[in-house]
C-alpha cells in the first residue's frame, strides 16, 4: 500500500473508532440499539460512565460527518466501502438521535434514514396478481370447499409440517449440525466456532443471533412460536451462517423483511397495499381480521 493509501486507511480507522464511540453512547439512552459489543471493554466502560446527552451525540455526529466528507476515499475498494458505509451508519445514528429527542418521521423517511431503504408502493393489482397465482395452487378453492378463504386454506396447507415444541430443540440441533457440515465443504472455520441455542418467550421474532466474540454465538429462538420444518432448516442457517461470525451489527436487510418476519406474508401485503399517499400505514390494516 503506498503512503497515500496507508493515509487514507488511517483516518477512515479514526472515524470508524470515533463512530464506534458515539455508538456505544447511545446506546445509554436506547438499550436495543447496541445488539452485541466484543471490543475494547474500557470504551463501553467509558461509554458508561461519561452518558453523553443525547444533544452532545446529535452535535458530535454532525461533526463526524463533516470530517468523514472531507476524508480522501480513494484507494482500494475496499476502503472507498468502507467510507460509504460509514457515511450511511452515521446519518443513520444521527436520525436515531433525532428520534429518541421526540422527531417523528413517516415510515418511508424513517426506513430511508435507518436502514437506507424504502418499501416501494404498489396498486392492488399488483398484489391480486399473486393471490390468483397463490389460489390456484393451494388445495381448495375458496369457502364453497373445505378450506375457506385463501389465508385459511394456506395455514390449513402449512399444518403438516409444524415441528412439535418437544421435537424443537432436535430439529434445530441437527439443522445447525447440517448447516455446519455444508459450509465445511466451502470455508474453513476457527475450530473454536460453537453456537449455543436458548428457546425464549415475549419476544417479537422467531429467532434471533448475539455474537459474542471469540467465533461463539447465542441462537435464540421464540418457543412459543409456530415452528416449521422448511422455516427452522432456513432460520438455522441464516441464524449460524458465517457472515454472522465476520459483522453482527446489521440485523435486517430493511423493513419489509422485518415486518414480513413479525406479521407474516398476508398482514404485510395487506399494509403495504394499503399505504396512504403519504407513506402511512392506515390504522388497524396491519391486524388480521
């Protein structure tokens, strides 16, 4: 690397450990916004002890971002990656900020601001198109027949394959050792790499994953929830897969897939079909009937 580019690496280094800071200041004020911290253990200590006010956090992010922009980018691409991801994490912390002082945003500004993404707004149409293609293909064919309306016929559809709460620690256990086994054949892991499963209620999610340093993580999984064969194959492997292992701190690709993952397939259609021209969510459209 030239001196240049060992320059440049430097200062996008500084940003990223002032970053990291701000984070874990914030965190004081918002405990789910830290999900999991396996670095220096004096910079949380110090995060602790200083709780930094929210206008404090607000005025050094603003202060961040203007340093940031003047930061040279060129170089590998890796860096000039780097540098627009920190440039998206920080705006983002900023908007966080906002919100805990009491600034409300519309949806689409809030998952703009947040996760750098917006829900796109489709007509009914759009939708219908899918629920024809769904209503051929699930058996029944509407309340003149066994299975009711399209929804009903689609839980009655997915039934056989709910994975008994007894049998569910089983199932995911062999799951991740599957999973395990396949990601052998393509990466080499630490041979210290573990997951420990723990089976949780009153959570709003099915599953989700903690890493917690040293290539060990905590797997927790809602207990209470409705567990199927093909969703537990799949939440295991998202859950252990090794990226989890390499960057912890981005949870969800974006909304929907929050929302799709919490309310499930048709309350989110519902909602998003049904999206005022403001970007709202219309009150009571995301509760099933």
């Amino acid at each position: 690397m030239s001196s240049g580019g060992a320059q440049a690496a430097d200062d996008i280094n500084a940003v990223a450990e002032r970053y990291a800071h701000l984070v874990l200041a914030l965190g004081q004020h918002d405990p789910d916004y830290v999900d999991a911290f396996y670095g220096p253990p004096k910079w949380k200590t110090q995060a602790e002890k200083e709780k930094k006010s929210l206008d404090a956090i607000g005025a050094e992010a603003v202060e961040l971002s203007a340093t940031l922009a003047k930061t040279p980018n060129a170089g590998d691409e890796l860096l000039r990656l780097r540098h627009e991801y920190l440039q998206k994490q920080v705006a983002a912390l900023a908007a966080r900020v906002r919100m805990l002082k009491g600034e409300k945003l519309r949806f689409d500004d809030e998952s703009r601001a947040l996760y750098d993404a917006v829900a796109p707004t489709f007509p009914d149409s759009h939708f219908n198109q899918f629920i024809a293609q769904l209503d051929a293909k699930i058996p029944g064919k509407g309340p003149s027949r066994t299975g009711g309306s399209l929804w009903e016929r689609y839980e009655m559809w997915r039934k056989p394959f709910v994975i008994p709460k007894e049998k569910l620690d089983t199932v995911f256990q062999l799951a991740i050792k599957e999973c395990r086994a396949r990601t052998l054949a393509h990466v080499a892991l630490p041979p210290t790499e573990s997951f420990s499963v723990e089976y949780v209620t009153n959570k709003p999610w099915g599953g989700y994953n903690w890493y917690k340093g040293n290539f060990h993580s905590v797997i927790q999984v809602r207990s209470a929830h409705l567990h199927r064969s093909r969703g537990r194959s799949r939440g295991a492997r998202r859950l252990s897969r090794p990226s989890r292992l390499q960057f912890a701190a981005g949870k969800e690709p974006g909304p929907r897939s929050r929302l799709a993952g919490v309310f499930g397939l048709r309350t989110v259609l519902t909602a998003i079909a049904h999206r005022r021209r403001d970007g709202e969510f219309r009150p009571g459209r995301c509760v099933p009937d």
